[in-house]
C-alpha cells in the first residue's frame, strides 16, 4: 500500500495493441510487453524485463508540477 500502489489506482490500463506500435522501436529482441498505464499524461510500460517510464512534456515544453 505504498505510493505506488496509490498512483496506480489512478490509473488508466492502456490496450497492448496502442502501446505495441508506439514503443516496439525500444524493445529487444526477446522483449514481450506485459502491461501499460497511463496516469494523466505519464505513462508505466511493463515488460518481461523491465519498467519503461514515459514523462510526456505538455504544450509549453516544461514539465508541469
């Protein structure tokens, strides 16, 4: 129950499809995805190996606090 147990209640489960044709550039090649989430605009990729954290930036380039 920790905080990223609280973070992820807010998220949103992305569908596999979405996340495979965005993302299948950094994968290796014994490399599956797992899950994907997304909170706000951020998104958690879990694969078979590792966890892929994407801070997408808004409009005016900066990260938003």
């Amino acid at each position: 129950m920790g905080l990223f147990d609280g973070l992820m209640g807010n998220a949103s489960e992305l569908k596999m499809e979405e996340v495979q044709k965005e993302f299948v550039h950094i994968l290796s090649k014994s490399e599956r995805f797992e899950k994907a989430y997304k909170l706000i605009r951020d998104l958690f990729v879990f694969t078979d190996k590792r966890l892929i954290l994407v801070d997408k930036q808004g409009l005016s380039g900066k990260n938003a606090l």
